[in-house]
C-alpha cells in the first residue's frame, strides 16, 4: 500500500490517503495526527467566529488569504471550520478529486452549484429520469433568472448532444436514478460534454464513491446527498460537490454569499459514518443483489428495476462502469394503488419514510408519497406507477429481510 501525502504549511500531519483502499480513505483521510489535546478522533470545533491576536495577525491571514493559500487558519464559521474541512477532505479523497465543499443539504449542493455556474441566458440540459426536486429547480426556478433547461430521455445519447446548443453549460444527470435505477454511460456523456465544451454535473448519491467514481471517467463535478450513505445512519442533513479545485473556487464564492454550509456537529456526525461507508456499501450490494432475484423470482411481482439484474434496460453500461449495484430495488406488485399499500402495511422490518442509504430499511410508494399531488394520468405521464414500491434496504441479513417480504407478499392478490 502507498499513501500519499499533501501537508498544509501550518500543519505538517495533515495526511490524504489517495492511493489506499476505499475503507483505509474512509477512515483515515483528513484526519490530522496531531489533534488537540492528543485525541483520537477529531473534535468538534464549535465556534461561529475565530479571534486573531493582534492587527499584524489580521493583516497575514488576509495576505495569505488573498493569494489563495490554503492555511490551518480561519476568519468566520461562514467562510471555514476545521471539523468540516477535515470532512471534506475525506470526501474528496474517497472520489479521487481535487477537493471537495459541503452544505447543509443535498439540495443546497445543487441550488448553489447552479447559481454559481450558471448566468441570465445560459443553459442546461438534464435526462429525465431525475430527482423531482432537481427538477423543479432547474425547469421552474431558474426561469425566474433568465436560464433555459431542456430535458432530454434517459439513456439516449443522440437526443442529449443534439440538445446542446451555443448557451448550454452543463448537462446534469443522476445515476442511478431514482426511483428506476437508471444507470448514465458516464464515460459516453463526459466524451460528447468535453468534445462540445460543456461542462458535465453528476448525482451519484446513490452510487456512492465505493461503487463508482465518475471523475476517473472525465466528469467535472460530483454531488451527493450525503444525508444518504455518506452518512449512513439517518441522523444528519448534508450535501456535497466534489471536483477541480478551479470549479469549486466559483461555488465557494457563491456559497458564502448564500449561507448554506454545513454546521460542524453534522460535519462531526458525517465524519463519524463515512468510517463505515464502504463495509455497508458493500453490504448492501450482496443484499440488493439477494433481495433483488429474490423478487424477480416471485409470481406477485410484475417487475424488479435493479442494475445487477440482466433484465435491467441498463444492466450492460452498469457491470461495465460500476463495482456494486446499490442497496436500492424497486418493484411493482401485481395490484393497484391499494392493495400496494396494504402490501407495505404488513411489512415488519422496515420503517415506511421517503429516504435511503443508512443502517436500517426504508419502503415506500412513490405514488403515495413523492407523487400524492398529482393525478392517477399525471403520475402515469412521468412514469410512477401505482404499484410501484422503493425498498432501500439497511443492514440488516438478507434472509430476515426476504423472510419479511415473503409474509408480506402472501396477501398480495
């Protein structure tokens, strides 16, 4: 194993794991050796401002601030804070990226990546199958400012380079996507974005760094909702965008203008659960993978959307590219509306709630939950079903979790 470091000039124990394992990276990168009081683990720097000792300190910290050195020094809890930076680091270590910005929510990634990159008659191109949030944002808000947005099908290539136009700026897509697993060819899309010179913004939430890395493949920016598996316990908001140092200097700007960082307890907490990301990707891989031939094999099932399975539309791009398939599977019961949801009633394992990526099970039905607002056609028109059924699964053993499913699924008519 080789590790290689990059030491800041104020503290020479600042080690960044970028050849180790994904468990070694999750555990070790940012840390400092030398923490305060000789502790272990890195604490949590609960300040909302920092104090300089005299008017020659104030004056040095601008100086080395304003010719971009990157320092173990600090002016206001807006603008930095160790326990977040060091989290941070972690993140970008485990992508393989230059660095990485944390927010206080997934969203807040998004919303101010976005603003940052894009300007009164810019635009976008996003693929459909795209988180409903993302999209309100991008087809409804940004117009208020000026920035078009076209959605293009998932998966069809032709029609996402034929939508790129002399305005556009970035293609922003998601994979896999929620809530029918789609899987982007990211080396596809990075070569078509780099050939036209747009720029390239990836959701990986769902992904995760431990089953694919879309910066080895030429994408410019990654996000996730680390409120997800980065967390990995469903105890924290996050966000993260994680890429070239050149890129997120344009998005640190705009963030501290627009105030969404992230508070040093959640940096704390996420810090904590990025130890175990990659045992509990790995995890849930096999169990996604169990559960989810469990289910295709099953006569009360109609459909199982998961990219470990050959009958995925995307099954082929996803053995290429990925190193897992995630612990995510939806389905559609043979029923309506009703019988889905008693269906999901009599499941004793996981907790019904719209969320994914930690250590206990997640269902729910979309149509219900995400979609209640719209119209049995309106949530045809986009595609939710309404026996369709999200299972993200926690860690639990497979076995409990298809026992449950077995039960459950016996009173599905």
């Amino acid at each position: 194993m080789t590790l290689s470091k990059v030491m800041t000039p104020e503290t020479q124990s600042l080690i960044r794991f970028q050849t180790a394992g994904d468990s070694t990276r999750a555990v070790h990168a940012g840390a400092r050796r030398d923490k305060p009081f000789h502790a272990l683990i890195d604490p949590i720097v609960q300040t909302a401002t920092y104090a300089f000792d005299s008017l020659e300190d104030i004056q040095d910290f601008l100086e080395r601030h304003e010719a971009g050195e990157k320092f173990d020094r600090y002016e206001y809890g807006r603008y930095g804070n160790p326990t977040v930076e060091a989290v941070a680091e972690r993140i970008a270590a485990l992508e393989g990226a230059d660095d990485a910005l944390l927010f206080s929510s997934g969203m807040a990634a998004v919303t101010t990546t976005l603003l940052a990159l894009l300007g009164a008659g810019a635009h976008l191109v996003i693929t459909d199958d795209i988180y409903r949030r993302t999209r309100e944002f991008t087809n409804d808000f940004l117009k208020r400012y000026g920035v078009t947005c076209s959605v293009v099908p998932m998966g069809d290539y032709d029609a996402l380079e034929a939508a790129i136009g002399p305005e556009t700026r970035i293609i922003l897509s998601e994979t896999p996507t929620n809530p029918y697993l789609r899987v982007l060819d990211v080396e596809r899309v990075a070569e078509i974005a780099h050939r036209r010179g747009v720029l390239t913004m990836l959701d990986t939430t769902f992904a995760t760094p431990i089953n694919l890395r879309p910066i080895e493949y030429g994408i410019d920016l990654v996000v996730h909702s680390a409120t997800k598996y980065l967390g990995g316990h469903h105890d924290l908001l996050a966000g993260a965008v994680v890429g070239r140092t050149d890129l997120l200097k344009k998005i640190e700007e705009n963030m501290a203008s627009m105030g969404a960082v992230l508070a040093p307890q959640n940096a704390y907490l996420l810090g904590r659960g990025l130890k175990s990301l990659a045992l509990r990707v790995r995890h849930q891989n096999a169990s996604g993978q169990q559960v989810a031939e469990y289910l295709e094999g099953h006569p009360a099932v109609e459909r199982v959307w998961y990219p470990g399975l050959a009958s995925h539309p995307d099954h082929a791009v996803a053995r290429t590219q990925m190193k897992g398939f995630g612990g995510v599977i939806s389905f559609n019961v043979r029923g309506d509306l009703e019988s889905t949801a008693r269906f999901i009633d009599r499941l004793q394992i996981p907790y019904t709630t719209p969320s994914l990526g930690g250590t206990e099970s997640l269902v729910v039905q979309p149509a219900l939950m995400s979609y209640h607002h719209l119209t049995a056609e309106e949530r045809a028109a986009i595609g939710i079903e309404d026996n369709l059924v999200r299972f993200a699964l926690g860690i639990e053993d497979p076995a409990d979790i298809i026992a449950d499913l077995e039960q459950a699924l016996a009173g599905v008519a």
